[in-house]
C-alpha cells in the first residue's frame, strides 16, 4: 500500500460556537438555517476517528472546512446525484442539532436543501416521508420477545 504525505491546507473547520482566533472575536461560523456554499468535491483525510470526507464551504466567517456526516451526504446524493464534483457551487442550508454522543456534548451540523428537516425523532428526513404518529406499530407485552 503507497501512502501520501499531506501537509495541511490551513483551512480552518467550521465552529459552531463563536470563538477567538488571532486575537480577535467571531460568531460561530455555522449557525441554524444559515445558507453556505459548497466550495469543493472534498478530500478523504485520515483524521482522529479514521477517514473523514471533508469539503470547503463558504460561511458567514470566509472559507471553512466541514466533514460532512453520512446523512448530510445522502440529502446532497438523493438532490444533486452521486458526483460530489456536482455539488460544486451548490447553495445548502444549515441545521444545528444538539447532541449527546459518548457521554459528551456535541453540535452536530447537518446540510440540507427545501424539502428536508428534522423530524421529532432528530432524524433528517424529506418533507411529506415522516411516519405518522398514528401509522407507527406500537409493540404490546404480549409480542415483545424478552
């Protein structure tokens, strides 16, 4: 296996909390139903949690870097196809869901276009594909199988 020396492109990620950077301040750079754009086609780069896709984005703060999550990229494949080269250019909207993972608390960012949202269960989905309430199987004592 060949492996690749890559210096850092000194591209800042995108924070969800506002910051202090060089000595001055800034507001979060991703904040709830902001607009940004996507920038580039992405890089998988070998990160603390194994291979993360990460993407230029331009938000309110200049030119950030974000890893999109798996549901943020099937929103972008099911709008824009499979090519991330497509997405180029491609105006999305920001949703900030707050989170517990792993006993720490997280921002989760995700990116989406008209017609997504998070439903109450906190997962994206596309406006009109929610399970109704009513249309749920509810499990009675006598089908449960512990």
């Amino acid at each position: 296996m060949k492996v690749y020396y890559k210096k850092g492109d000194s591209i800042l990620f995108a924070r969800k909390v506002p910051y202090e950077y060089n000595g001055v301040q800034y507001e979060a750079d991703l904040k709830n139903e902001d607009i940004v754009k996507i920038l580039d086609a992405g890089e998988i780069e070998i990160g603390k949690y194994g291979e993360q896709k990460n993407f230029k984005i331009k938000t309110r703060n200049g030119e950030k870097k974000l890893g999109f999550n798996q549901q943020t990229q099937n929103v972008l494949i099911k709008t824009f196809g499979d090519e991330t080269k497509d997405w180029i250019g491609k105006d999305v909207k920001v949703i900030l869901k707050k989170d517990i993972i792993a006993n720490k608390k997280v921002i989760i960012p995700y990116l989406i276009v008209d017609g997504w949202e998070l439903d109450e269960y906190g997962e994206l989905v596309k406006s009109g594909d929610k399970i109704q309430e009513e249309e749920s199987i509810e499990i009675g004592e006598e089908n449960n199988p512990f």
